[in-house]
C-alpha cells in the first residue's frame, strides 16, 4: 500500500466520524482556504504526494491554520491508476 499523508494516516487511524464517501477533514474549520484531497491507496502519484508534497504543505499551511483539508478516497483500481 503506497504512502499517504500523515494527516490521512492521523484521520485514518483513529477512525473517522464520516463515511469514507463522504470525506474526512483536517485542520481548522475556520481556514480561510480548504484543499480538497481525493487519494487512492494503490495510485503511486498520491503516495509521492503523500512523501514529497503534503507534509510541507501541512506545517506552511494546516499547521498555521492557513487551511484545511478535505480527504476522499478514490474508488479506481487497476489500469486507471497508471
């Protein structure tokens, strides 16, 4: 299973209170901004977003409370995550 980003892995990990259809979030509710994330566990690009990308994005942004992010999980499988 390829890398997420540790604030989906923190969401994942303690359950969340939303259907995985619905989306989870992270940060403050009043963010000026919200990222919207949309991931696959098996797409390589999200798990090079989750290692390279989302964890600076998170202490310049989430962490300041500069944004939040909304989580949800793609349903692809096979060829079109290639």
């Amino acid at each position: 299973m390829p890398a997420i980003s540790s604030i989906a892995a923190s969401i994942l990990s303690r359950g969340s209170p939303f259907p995985p259809q619905h989306g989870a979030s992270f940060g403050q509710d009043s963010a000026p901004l919200t990222l919207i994330e949309y991931y696959s566990f098996q797409c390589s690009h999200c798990a090079d977003y989750a290692s390279q990308i989302a964890p600076q994005i998170e202490k310049d942004f989430v962490d300041t409370g500069k944004l939040k992010i909304e989580f949800h999980a793609l349903g692809l499988e096979g060829d079109m995550l290639r």
